[in-house]
C-alpha cells in the first residue's frame, strides 16, 4: 500500500486527506499540521471531501459522491472515475493526478 495525500486549507490551518488502512479497513483520514508534524485529525470532512473532489477533477458528479462513498474510495477507484467521465462527457483528461505526499508523490493510480 502506498500512502496518498490530498492537501487544502482551512480555518487558517494547512489539512490533509490520508488514504490508511487502520484496522484493514481502507479509508480517507483527515491530518492537520502543526508545525512541522502532521497531527491525525478524524474521519474525512465535508472539507476534505471537496479537496478530494477538486483534486480528482470530480466537480462535473459531485452530486452523486457524498461522504460516506468517499470515504472508502482508494485514490486509484478515483482517478479511473474521473478517466470514466472524461471519456463520457468528453472533458479534457487530467494529467499527472499525483500525491501532496511530502517525499511521496505518486501516481493515483498506483495508490490502492
């Protein structure tokens, strides 16, 4: 499993969505950052869930990606989602949806 990191800001702090496996559930995490660590801040936000959807280029069907899907979509499920609906809706494709990760920016589709 390769870690995979979306960042956004909020309420004046720097945020993260992690893709972890805690207890082999697969899941989207939320971290914050103070200072120069990244503290484990709960489950997936609103907030995180819209820098998901802007990072995957998702807008177009965010009606239909509330929450609770997300949460348990890996960054690959994403990214061929966003592929299925350039294809259909015959939007530019995305290039390089890669990782926030800090020393780790891989590609989406390689992050399962």
């Amino acid at each position: 499993m390769n870690g995979y990191s979306v960042n956004f800001s909020g309420n004046g702090d720097l945020y993260s969505c992690d893709w972890r496996w805690p207890e082999s559930k697969p899941e989207w995490t939320v971290s914050v950052r103070d200072g120069v660590r990244w503290v484990p801040d709960g489950p997936l936000t609103e907030a995180g869930l819209q820098a998901i959807l802007d990072h995957f280029g998702l807008q177009p069907i965010a009606k239909l990606l509330v929450l609770e899907l997300v949460t348990r979509m890996s960054p690959e499920a994403l990214v061929w989602l966003r592929r299925d609906i350039e294809a259909r809706f015959q939007l530019p494709a995305l290039e390089k949806i890669i990782s926030n990760r800090v020393g780790l920016h891989i590609p989406a589709e390689q992050a399962t």
